[in-house]
C-alpha cells in the first residue's frame, strides 16, 4: 500500500467559529438533512438583531414617514 506524503502530514481540523456581532455571541445555524434550520438562538431574536442593525432598501420609506 502506497502512502501519499499529503495524508501522513494531514491533521484533522475543526473549522475555525466566523466572527459574530457582540450581540449574537453563542449563535450558531444548522440545517438537517431534511432542510430545517436548526438555530442556537429564536427566530424572534434574530429578526430582532436583524431590524435594528440591517438597513432594508426596500422599507427607508417607512422609517422616514415615522
């Protein structure tokens, strides 16, 4: 049996954590086999974040007529 010099030197490594907003610290997102969304966090939360910090093009109009 032949061995490739790559797969003695390969290490197994765990996928390094992107970096996250201080506000969703401990958030992390799945999908099951079957296409589900498993989250760490509420949705409700998370559209919460999302409203505050993220601007939608689409809806300016209404936060100017506020």
């Amino acid at each position: 049996m032949l061995i490739n010099s790559n797969q003695v030197n390969k290490k197994k490594s765990k996928p390094k954590p992107a970096d996250l907003h201080k506000d969703l610290k401990g958030f992390d997102l799945k999908i099951d086999p079957f296409g589900q969304m498993e989250s760490t966090l509420p949705m409700s939360e998370i559209n919460d974040f999302l409203n505050d910090k993220v601007d939608d093009p689409k809806l300016r109009h209404l936060r100017e007529e506020e």
